[in-house]
C-alpha cells in the first residue's frame, strides 16, 4: 500500500485510453499513471516525440490528455493538474494510431526541414494554394480535439472583499496568512492545489511536532476558525488595476460531472495583497533531455514524498545547486538506487552537499550531455564529468537548473523585476500596487525566515539559495529543448538570433516559445539564459516578455459564468407584455427591446398582417405600444434653457397645453433623435425621443444640464419607464377616445389630462401615422386596464391593435424619418428635409458643426427623398438607387413599404443631390437579392400633404 | 479595474462610471464655430497626466472631473463638476 | 538577403546545412541620414510604407525609426481580420484596394504572410440585421467588391459548431460573407515588409525613439531621438496609439484618442472554425489561427489609455456573446489575453495626409481597423511621401475633413470614440 503526504488510502478506479487502472484518493492523474508503471503519456505537438511527467504541478508541459467523455471532454489537461475522481476517463492526444506507434513521429525524422518558422519561407503562391497546404498545418496543430456539443456546466461569478488577500498556501501564504487572521483582518487565502502546504507535500520537514502537510492543514482550520476565507483549488489569474485580482475555483475536476457550479470566477477587491506563489524549478537543456524518465527534481521528490510512487528503479540527479539533492534522499527512502549526483558546480560546499556525499556518488563539474532513450523511455544518461565523458544507466533522470520564483502577478500588477545573479533569478523588485511578495517568490527559501518562532525540524537542513544552470553549448548531437510543449529546441534559438529576430519578443514569436498552454513556465528564464548568451549580454539586459493573464488557462465558460442561454444578455420586456403575448403577437428585436411586430391571424403571411393592419388604421382605429420610447420630464425656472439647449428646433413659444416635433443634434450637427416636445406648464416640459436613442439622450441631458449649463435651476427626469404609451389612430380614434375619458379630446398638437378606466392618463395629441392619433401615457403599472380598454373600443367599430410593421408603413407614407434608417447618424437636418425647422437664434447643440464649409452648402451630399416603385413590384429595402444597373451606388433606400393608401409600392431614400432629382427615374438594385427594380423619385411624402387628417 | 473615489458615494469600480470627454473639449453653446470645432476636433492625448470628465453613471449620476495618468491610470484627484 | 531568396528549395538547402546559412531578415540600422524621408514607427504601416517608397517611388534613404522592436505595437496585437466588406464608400475603396495587396503580398515580399482568404462573415440575427447586410452587400457588389448574402442553412455548413436553435438569445438568421477576406499572420506582415525594405536599402532603427522635431520655421526638417538628431526632407508619423503623443512633440494636436482593445486566444485545438466570425449586433468576433488557438474580441474599454491593459469585464461579454453563438466554446480554455492601443479618430476612419507643418505628413486614427489596410496604407503613404500629393484613394481622408465637415463615418457614431 503506497504511503504519502498527499494520499489518503481509499482506491479508485480510472480508465487511460481505454485500459483501467487503481490509483488512490490524492493523487492527481500523472501520480496514479506512474504509480501504475505508465510512463508514456503523450506525444509532442511538432515532433511528436514520446513524452511523459516533467513537473507535478501546472507548470506541466507535456503530459497533456483529454478529459471527460462526451459533452464533458475537456481536452489539453495536464495529467499533474487533475486530481482523481471515480470513474475518471482520460485519452492521450495528438497522436495516431496510438500513443506508442504514432505516424506523427514521421516529423522527428523530417525535422531539419521544419526549423522553427520554416513556413515563412515557403508555400508561395497564389492564397488558394497555400489554403491548401494551410488545411494540413491547421490539421496538424492543435493539441486537443474541441468538444462539439455545448456545455453542460454551469459557472458563477462571485465577488469578495477582504482587507489582506494571501495567493498561496504553502509554508509563506499560511504564516502570513495566520497573522493577518490573528490581526484581526478580513483575509481570504486562494491555493491551486488540492491541498494547502506548497513545498511541504514534498519535503520530510516537520514543523511544531508534526508533518509539514499536517501542520499546512491544521494552519488552514485556524485560519477558517478565525474568520478567514479558505479557496483550495482555486489560481489568481489576474491582477488588475487597484488590486483587483481575478481567481478561478474548480468546483469539480475537468471531465468531472458537477451537480452544483463547475467553476466560480471570483472577482476580488484587495486592500492588500500577499504573494506567496512559490517558484518553478527550471530544466536542464542537453540533448534529447525530453525523454519519458526526465523530470525535474522536485517533481520526483513530489511523486516520492507526497505521492509514494518511485519515479523509477535508478536515477541519476543532475543539478546545479542544493535543492535537488534533496529529491536524492526522498528516493532512496523508496528504495531507488542513486546511480550518482552530477552537480554542475566545481566545488559544492555545505551540510546538505556533505549529507550526500556520504551516502551517494556525487560527481562535481559534471552535467548531463544527453537523455538516452530505448523504445519509449530513459535508458541512461551521457554525462561529462570535467572532461571525461561516462554513461549512466538510469531509468530516471531528475535535474535542476535552479529556482525561478513565480512573479507573474506582481508583473500583471505593474511591479519591477530585479535581477539576483547568485540566483540567476529575476527576484520581484518595486510594487507599483498595495502588494507584497514573501516565500520562495521572493527568492527565501528558508522555511525559518516566515515561519519564525515554530519549531522546524528538517533533517536536511534549510535550503539555501541556487544558481543558474549551465548554458548548451551543443556538445552532443540531439535536440536540446527548451520549450517542451512547443518543441523548441536550442537550435532554433540560435537560428532565430541569426536571422535577426534577437529581441526576446521576437524570438518567442518566430520560434514560438513559451506560447504554448504553459505558457513558458519552465522554459522562459532558460530561454533568456540562452539568449543572452547568444547575443554576449548579460541575462536581464536579453529582456524578459510581459505577463499576461491569465496565469494558467482559464475555461470561457468560467468569463462567461452567468451570462449564458437567455441569460446571455438583459431581454427588456414592456409592461404589456402578457397582454401582447395574449393577442398573440410577434416579436421581433428592437435593441434590447423586444416589441410586437404583427398580430398574425391565421393563414396570413406577415406582409398582409402589416398591410391589413396599417389599413386598419387608415380606415378604422388602431392601437400600437410605444411604450419604449424615451420620455424626459425637465422642470424649473431654468427648464427652458435646458430644451433651448438640446432642441434644435423653435421651443420658447409653444404655449403651455401644446407639443411640437422636434430634433436633437449631436456636437457634430448631425441628427442624433428626434421625438415631440410638450409643454405641461410654464416651467415643466415633456420631451419624447427614439426607443433606440433613450440611454444615449439621458446621458446627454444630463451633460447638457449639469455641464454646459453649469447645474441650472431645473431638473431633468428620465421617466421613459414611468409611463406606458400607447398610440391611439385613425378616423374614429377621436370619437371613441372622448367617450372613453368622458371629456372633449385635445386639438391636434394639444395635450389635456383625462382618465381612462379609472387610471390617469396624459393624452398627447400627435400623430406618427398621419391619421388623427393620440399618445396616451398611463402609469406603467395601471397600463393593462387602459390597453384592453382601448382596444375593445377599437375592436368595436372593427379596428384593432396594430404592431411595428405597420407602424413603419403608416410613416413612410407619411415621410417621418426614422433615427438610425434615414437618420443614420451621417445626415444634418437638411439632408433629411428639416433644414427649415432650426431655430435661426442658434444656442442648441450642434449649431457651431452646421456652419462647417461642407455642410452649410449642401450640394454632394445624399438628401432624403420619396421613391415610387414605377411598375408597383416592391422596392428591396436597402437596395442601392443607380443610374444604370452595375454602377457605383448614388444613394440607397433606406426604407420599404406597400402604398397603404392605395395599392402599389413605394419607400423613402437617401439620394445625392435628391432634392433637385424630383421626376427622375432610378433602379434601385439589389444583387444579393437579385433585384433590380426602376423607381421615380419624388416627394418623400406620399399621403395627406395638406394635413386634413388632423383636422376635426 | 479601476476604483474611481467618487466624492459622493466613496470608491466604486470603474464599471459604474463613464468616461465623457477631455475636460478641456467642452464645446460651450456660446463659443465662436471656430473655437468650437476646435475644442470638438483636437485632442492632446497626452501619454501621461490629462484632466478627464466622467460620469458616475450607475451610482450618484455626479458629473466629476479627474485628473487621471493615461499610462499608469493613477488617479491624482476627483472634484465634483 | 540577396542570395538568401525564401523558398522550398532553399529550405532544404537550410536543411542539409543544418540552417546556417541564414543570414539576417533585416539589418540592425543606424540612423545615418540625411534622409530622403523618416517613418516613424515600425509597425506594419510604417515598414510597408518604406517598402513601397523604395520599391514604387525609387527612394531608398529612406529611415524607419522605431522606439522599440518593430510589429511591437499594434501590429503584433491585433486579432488578424483581414477584409475591406465595409458601408462607406471612401472606406471601401481605400480597404480593397489593401485586399488586393494581400492577394499577392507573399510573393510580393518573398515572405509567406500566411494570407489566408478563408471568409469573412457577418452574422445577422434579426429581420432588420439582414436587411442591413443585404444593403451592405448591395453596396459592396455595386463598387466591385465581393459579397454574399446567405441563409441560414448556408452559415451552418459554414459553421456548423453554431448554435442554429431558432430561440437562442440571438437567433442567427444569415450572414453576409466576403470570401476573399480572411486572416493574416500578423507578426509575419511586419517582419515581410521589414526585410523587403531593407533588402532595398531601407534603414531599420529599432530602439530609437523620437523625443523631439527638427524645425525651420513651420518646417520640419528631421527628428530628435534617443540616438541623436536625423535629417529628413520628408517626416511621416505613423504611430497608431502614439500619436497624440508624437504629434504633440510638433505642437499638434489631432482629433485623435488612445484607447485600449483587450482580445484573447484559446489553447491550441483541432480544426473547428473554418472562417472568420462577427456579428455587429454582438460587437464580437473570432477566428481560428493556423496554430489551432480561437483568437477573439470585441467592444474596447471605452477611456482613454496608453497602458496596453485594460478590465476583465470586457474579456467576460465579448466571451460570453462568442459562446452563444458557437456553445462548443465553452469548454476551451483562454491562454492568455492582451491589449493595444488604439488611435480613436473621431469620425472613425483614418487620417492620412498633410499637418499643419510642412514636412511633416500623418499616418493615423486606424481606430480598431489598421491591421486589414496595412499594405494599402503603406502604398498609399508611400505615395504622399513621394510626390507631396495624395493618391486619390487616400485623398478623402486628410486631417482638414474635420473642420470642414466632410467626415466618413462608418458607423455613423459621431466624435466621441467610447460611442463608436
């Protein structure tokens, strides 16, 4: 039975491409495999070269499988960064037929000809023929196969707050996180492992009298008991601005079927923040040093203290500093022959050193030159030792090229990097934010110096500080890797330094280091160290890339958390929405609006519905929701500055009781809404404006008042959604409307109060249609009553509720302009016809734009305009007006309608120079419809010129 | 994510305010078309310190004026408009 | 370069020499000078422009100056959308005469740039959003330029990962689709462009930035830089995101504003998006890279930064609307985002003419577009460079539109960048 710091006993049964295996509560995947004697877990992206476990951590490159079945795969999992589950399922990737005879292994052989950027160089021709081989490279690349179905998991989003956020639970997280609980802070504590202790789940180190892992866990009960938050399994992804830090929970592992959330993305507001994330252990670069039985150090005292599983029968350590010997002792206690120690360094000194040289061979000035393989694993080592070469037979090679402390964070967060050359480590220099880095990630490795009074006892003695590894010099034939995942090897750095692509940016880009889903962990200081010495500088002068978050991958369903389905985005429902739905109305989109676009009757198509209702209206009376529309109250002795400002139009002479169309104009003079504007009271003004426009014209009356007019004596009240409108048209609208309020009904442009079913309302006088109409504004929550009563009494005398559609065919008759068709956010006043209605005293926004040379000439520019359809086939709505069929467009229809008044078809346009154009024959022409069909243009405005509808 | 100290409410996330414009692009109703289009039209655009108005829009609706480093994104000061 | 032609055959040269021969794509340049004409900024706007100064106007004391390592910028952090499907005319012009650039670009800088003209599609999701691109297809066909109303069954042999219920939030009705756009390698256009021009005599200075203007008068008359004073007869800015702050170093001031684009890409999987996908209801869109990553984006961060970072929000709706569209999303994983600056114009196109200053030209305000005109800008700069005219492409869209009224705006927007 194996024993550990990690595992628990209980057994538990996986599959690994299709065969079962035991493993045991605690282990992650990569653990079991080995426990198991598999060694070989995937195939290289470029070369396809057998790979197996380098790390024990999220700093895995290569032993990447896929998850989960079905809905749940979950592809490019490190096997070191899932823990066990019952019943987990897990395939290797990336290769065919199988793992062990992979045709991808072809590329090994050709791959003198697929250099690091090759396809740079090659591949010409026309785009179709290097679609063609694209087609092979994008089949090729990719690791993982992508699910095809949606996800079943669910994902939330939470947010905390908290004085001291500690991202770390290993020995420097726990006692900074003590102290902040014992200080009386808010803390929470995020850890990416399963289990809190960092380095102490891979050291023989007991502290106050137990177990480094048990001390870790009981540390974490007190932290909980005093308050503090606790997420295990949880990585800080990001740190943005004012420390606000972003961190991923897995709820459940990856393939594993959630009953509650999968994942939480925390959203964190940090007073101050701790980093105690450790460091990375960086590889050795020799040749062929990526073969399965190549780990790094640490990894195999992980798998041997934490997890109980020799990494192998005997292993050669191949470091440059202390810290590996460490793993030589932790594998002897499972009965692993040491076949020797090769430290890089000439004369190693010190406790720890002296320990091992009693009890293993330890070679000075020695290193590696070259990973032996048989098959598919480690068969030996050729080391040099001074200048002998020697051959070790080992099916277990663990190296170290020292520590690189992990200050992604503290770089997201705008922190400075020094650099320690005893180290050969960038160590965190100067936070730009309230943050602190102890532990490893400050390069103190010393578990006395965060520990403090606890009593530490480490047969090994404390750690003390590394040094970098040494540089390949290519002493043996083979590639030399430094970034595992994307295969790129020391060859193709020193290619890259050849062709000029020195800076570390553009090295990574043409070779593609650290690009991969490690995101560079273990190769990046390698890299640079290779770099630098390429380029005869001394290391931080080769630069070092930016961090970006997010630190390890993060699952989309985890950014998306709640917004998804129906959920994806807000849905903004009228109040009449139910009583829509029981007439049985159509929806359709307006922005986030959903409106009623017909009221189908069956067997009808949705051009009769609109005809027939917009005839309706016509004829009869009708009642449509425009509830959306905007609605802003200003009131004051200074209200009338604040309308002057925003409407372009005359405004100080409407008398009270009276409305008027009206247009705001942005700064820039071009039409940014239009709507009505009532006057309610000498001091209190009613403004209507577009569904589409409202949060646009809230934000600029507020501008308008608070900062041109420097907070006038007037208030400015969004009440779109006080009140529910409903239009109320036709020749019989007039009469029934006064037998339902009881009172004569207002003047055409007139305003009056009245009741309607009991409820107040406000009744406006304005006609979008251009039959006799009336707004009625009721109380949001009263508007059911008045809606029904409305339309029973149009019902009455045969009309009925009418919907957007024929809304749309009423004004195109009419030539109202509509903001984002006709007014399209390019088209001053003029364009669109109302030239005339400015207020010629200025002082509304946009004034100052219109005197522009351009625009107070209108001559060029597209005019609104009517167009006929000359034979009555329906004019395609966006189609382009041309002269002849095939040339360049001279204007657009911007919207189509059949004639309601009348048969036939017509719409309204945008037109150069349309105005003088009145008679003229176009197409207009539409080839993604195939359409083309000949109109007039004319008037825009096709019924009732004189207005004899609005009178009584 | 920015934490913008609005005078009125206290810190609050970014997400709750708007940016406007440069404080010095305000268009005044009574400005000259020429000053105006100006004010409209050019920008410093400082890569550094430059005196911004925003909005808090989902909070107390105050109009504010920062004074905020577009590299850094430190905010020195806020005053109400 | 010279003997060091790209090719298949060279390839296998490299490989039996175990890719030793190589020599560099481009020199490190000193600034020597005086120059015929300085560039500032070696972006994929800049090197392109130098290209075609020597290649098209035979000027070849020419100097790309810029401040770091060149495609740093935006040119390196862009989402690679290549097209010229848009509303305006003048835009449309200006951008397909860039497309068919790209059509040729490999060969043209014997660099494979990876163009790949794999479909550029716009989603429609409503009755109105179709007639919308149905319009906007009309346009494009009318000015020669391709494009492809199709239906619903069409977008999902396209797509067929998209989430087609016909009740999903945004129900996808039809597409518009160029099928000569597509994607680019980014990196690859910078360093193309970098080693043609240098291969013709250009200057490349990387780590040299400009601190100041040379000036006689209202002339200018060269740059200032961290490695010294040059002399040009000729300055043409082209900065992106810097240039406010570059045009400030003359005394202008540009109806311009920096603000941050964030985008994101996924882990690297099989194939399982052929095409590019936007959606302009949604302001997201997304693609795969030959590498297998999903690269995606959408809305920018709506204040003005310089900072190349912005907050996660952004990242989280332009996720969440991809993955309505295609759900299979929602199971990869993001490996890494990033951001840029971009040159907000205020009208949302381009400028690219004369300043005030005589000698000094613009190239600027690519708003979150630049990356599809690189060639075409490049040539189109070249030109006025040159000759001091503007080609009649680029002639629309001088920095006087402004005050005279005479803006092209795509989107119909208006000044302010953060309602674009």
């Amino acid at each position: 039975m194996r024993a550990g710091l990690g595992i628990d006993g209980e057994a538990m049964r996986f599959t690994f491409d299709g065969k079962a295996y035991w493993g045991v509560d605690g282990d992650t995947l990569a653990a079991a495999l080995m426990a198991n004697g598999v060694r070989l877990l995937a195939r290289s992206f470029k070369y396809h070269r057998p790979r197996g476990i380098m790390a024990m951590g999220v700093e895995e490159p290569s032993a990447l499988v896929t998850l989960g079945e079905g809905a749940r795969a979950e592809p490019n999992v490190r096997a070191s960064d899932v823990f066990l589950y019952p019943g987990l399922v897990a395939m290797s990737q990336n290769a065919w037929p199988s793992l062990r005879h992979d045709v991808g292994a072809v590329n090994s052989l050709v791959s003198a000809l697929i250099p690091a950027g090759f396809y740079y160089k090659t591949f010409f021709g026309p785009p179709s023929r290097w679609m063609i081989y694209e087609r092979f490279i994008r089949r090729a690349a990719g690791l993982g196969r992508p699910p095809q179905v949606a996800d079943p998991d669910r994902y939330g989003h939470r947010a905390a707050f908290c004085d001291v956020l500690v991202v770390g639970a290993g020995p420097a997280g726990l006692a900074a996180a003590l102290r902040a609980v014992e200080a009386g802070r808010r803390v929470i504590l995020v850890e990416q492992d399963a289990l809190p202790g960092g380095s102490l789940l891979r050291e023989n180190v007991t502290i106050d009298g137990v177990p480094g892992a048990k001390w870790a866990a009981r540390a974490v009960g007190r932290i909980r008991a005093a308050g503090g938050r606790v997420l295990m399994r949880t990585t800080a992804t990001g740190h943005w601005d004012d420390n606000f830090v972003t961190a991923v929970e897995r709820r459940v592992e990856p393939g594993q079927t959630s009953r509650g959330l999968a994942q939480v993305l925390w959203k964190l507001r940090c007073g101050d923040v701790i980093l105690a994330s450790g460091a990375l252990e960086r590889p050795l670069v020799f040749a062929d040093n990526d073969v399965p039985g190549i780990m790094l150090a640490g990894a195999a005292r992980a798998l041997a203290l934490r997890y109980g599983v020799a990494p192998g029968r005997r292993a050669v350590i191949a470091t440059s500093h202390d810290e590996a010997y460490r793993t030589a002792f932790a594998l002897a206690g499972l009965g692993v022959e040491i076949v020797a120690i090769l430290d890089s360094r000439v004369d190693p000194q010190g406790p720890l050193v002296n320990a091992a040289r009693a009890r293993f061979p330890v070679l000075v000035d020695a290193r590696p030159l070259r990973g032996l393989r048989r098959g598919v694993a480690l068969a030996g080592v050729e080391a040099i030792v001074g200048t002998t070469r020697r051959r070790f037979v080992a099916d277990c090679l663990a190296m170290s090229g020292g520590m690189s402390p992990v200050l992604h964070l503290h770089r997201q967060a705008g922190g400075a990097l020094d650099y320690d050359a005893a180290r050969g480590a960038f160590l965190p220099g100067a936070a730009r934010q309230r943050q602190v880095t102890v532990g490893a990630a400050a390069g103190e490795h010393d578990l006395r110096a965060f520990l403090g009074p606890a009593s530490i006892d480490d047969p090994l003695g404390p750690v003390v500080p590394a040094e970098p590894g040494p540089i390949w010099r290519g002493e043996a034939r083979g590639k030399a890797f430094v970034d595992f995942q994307n295969d790129v090897t020391t060859a193709d750095l020193a290619l890259a330094q050849r062709e000029g692509y020195v800076s570390v940016e553009h090295t990574k880009r043409y070779t593609t280091l650290g690009m991969g889903t490690d995101q560079g962990k273990l190769g990046a200081m390698v890299a640079l160290a290779q770099i630098a010495d390429e380029r005869g500088l001394p290391l931080p002068e080769a630069g070092l890339t930016m961090f970006r978050p997010p630190y390890t991958p993060v699952t989309l369903g985890a950014f998306a958390g709640p917004a998804r389905g129906d959920h994806a985005a807000p849905i903004r429902r009228l109040p009449l929405a139910e009583a829509h739905d029981a007439l049985g109305a159509l929806w359709v989109p307006a922005g986030a609006w959903m409106r009623p676009r017909v009221y189908l009757r069956p067997g009808e198509s949705l051009g009769e519905a609109s005809l027939r209702e917009a005839r309706m209206v016509r004829s009869l009376a009708g009642v449509v929701d425009v509830s959306s529309l905007a609605k802003f109250e200003i009131a004051g002795p200074d209200a009338l500055a604040v309308v002057e400002a925003v409407c372009a139009t005359p405004v100080a002479r409407l008398g009270v009781g009276r409305g008027r169309y009206t247009v705001m104009l942005r700064e820039d003079g071009m039409v940014m809404d239009d709507g009505t504007l009532w006057r309610l009271a000498e001091d209190r003004w009613l403004l209507t404006g577009s569904t589409g426009g409202a949060a646009r014209m809230a934000r600029h009356l507020s501008y308008v008042a608070d900062i041109l007019l420097a907070r006038p004596r007037a208030a400015v009240i969004n009440v779109s959604e006080h009140w529910a409108g409903l239009a109320f048209a036709g020749p019989r609208a007039a009469g029934l409307l006064a037998e339902l309020t009881g009172q004569p009904v207002p003047a055409h442009m007139g305003l009056a109060q009245a009741t309607i079913a009991g409820a107040p309302v406000r009744v406006l006088a304005a006609s979008y249609s251009g039959e006799r109409a009336f707004e009625v504004h009721v109380p949001a929550y009263r508007a059911a009553g008045v809606f029904a009563a409305l339309v029973r009494a149009a019902r009455g005398v045969g009309g009925g509720v009418y919907g957007l559609d024929a809304m749309d065919h009423l004004r195109v008759e009419k030539g109202h302009v509509v903001i984002g068709a006709e007014a399209d956010g390019r088209a001053i006043p003029a364009d669109l016809g109302l030239g005339g209605m400015l207020r010629t005293s200025g002082g509304f926004v946009g004034w100052q734009a219109l005197t522009r040379p351009a625009l107070a000439d209108c001559a060029g520019r597209r005019q609104l305009v009517g167009v006929t359809s000359i034979d009555g086939v329906p004019i395609p709505e966006g189609a382009m007006l041309v002269v002849r069929e095939g040339e360049e467009p001279v204007g657009h229809v911007t919207t189509s309608a059949p004639r309601v008044a009348g048969e036939g078809a017509i719409g309204l346009g945008l037109l150069v120079d349309g105005g003088a154009r009145h008679g003229e024959a176009l197409l207009a022409w539409s080839p993604t419809r195939k359409q083309c069909v000949p109109v007039q243009v004319g008037v825009p405005l096709f019924y009732d010129a004189e207005g004899a509808r609005y009178r009584d | 994510m920015l934490l913008i100290p609005c005078p009125h409410c206290g810190p609050r996330i970014q997400e709750e305010f708007a940016y406007e414009r440069s404080a010095d692009s305000v268009v005044r109703l009574d400005d000259a078309p020429a000053v105006a289009m100006t004010a409209l039209f050019s920008r410093a655009n400082l890569r550094g310190e430059e005196a911004e108005i925003w909005v808090h829009a989902q909070g107390c609706g105050q109009w504010l004026r920062l004074t905020r480093d577009r590299m850094s994104h430190a905010i020195r000061s806020v005053e109400p408009l | 370069m010279g003997a060091g032609r790209y090719s298949a055959l060279s390839l296998l040269r490299g490989a039996l020499g175990g890719h030793r021969h190589w020599g560099r794509a481009w020199r490190a340049g000193e600034p020597r000078g005086p120059y015929d004409v300085i560039v500032i900024g070696g972006g994929g706007h800049g090197l392109a422009t130098a290209y075609y100064l020597a290649k098209e106007h035979g000027i070849r004391r020419v100097a790309v100056i810029e401040k770091g390592w060149i495609g740093g910028g935006n040119t390196g952090r862009n989402t690679t959308i290549v097209r010229s499907n848009y509303r305006q005319p003048q835009l449309q012009r200006l951008l397909e005469y860039s497309l068919k650039l790209w059509h040729g670009l490999s060969d043209e800088l014997n660099y494979n740039v990876m163009f790949s003209p794999r479909g550029a599609l716009f989603l429609g999701h409503s009755d109105a959003d179709m007639a919308r691109l149905a319009e906007r297809g009309d346009a494009l066909i009318a000015m020669g330029i391709d494009a492809d109303l199709i239906d619903r069954d069409a977008v999902a042999r396209l797509v067929p990962l998209f989430d087609m219920r016909r009740d999903a939030r945004w129900p996808i009705e039809g597409g518009l689709i160029q099928r000569r756009g597509g994607t680019a390698r980014h990196d690859a256009v910078a360093w193309g462009f970098a080693r043609a021009a240098d291969n013709l005599g250009v200057d490349i200075i990387e780590n040299c930035e400009v601190t100041g203007f040379l000036r006689d008068g209202n002339r200018v008359t060269g740059v200032r830089t961290t490695r010294g004073d040059i002399a040009a007869g000729r300055t043409g800015i082209c900065v992106a995101g810097n240039s406010g702050h570059v045009a400030g170093l003359a005394g202008l001031k540009l109806p311009i504003e920096s603000h941050t684009l964030q985008a994101w890409v996924t882990e690297p999987v099989k194939p399982m998006i052929d095409t590019v996908v936007m959606s302009q209801t949604l302001h997201c869109y997304f693609s795969q890279s030959d590498k297998g990553g999903i690269v995606g984006g959408g809305d920018p961060d709506f204040f003005p930064s310089y900072a190349q970072r912005g907050a996660p929000i952004r990242l989280e709706d332009s996720i969440a609307q991809a993955i309505s569209l295609v759900p299979a999303l929602s199971r990869l994983r993001m490996v890494r985002s990033w951001a840029g600056v971009t040159d907000m114009s205020f009208d949302g196109s381009p400028i690219i003419g004369e300043t005030p200053l005589d000698g000094l030209y613009l190239n600027g305000g690519w708003c979150y577009g630049g990356f599809k005109a690189t060639p075409g800008s490049g040539r189109l700069y070249a030109h006025l460079l040159a000759t001091g005219q503007s080609h009649p492409i680029a002639a629309p869209f001088d920095l006087a539109r402004f005050a005279q009224g005479r803006t092209i705006d795509e989107a119909g927007a208006g000044p302010m960048p953060q309602n674009r």
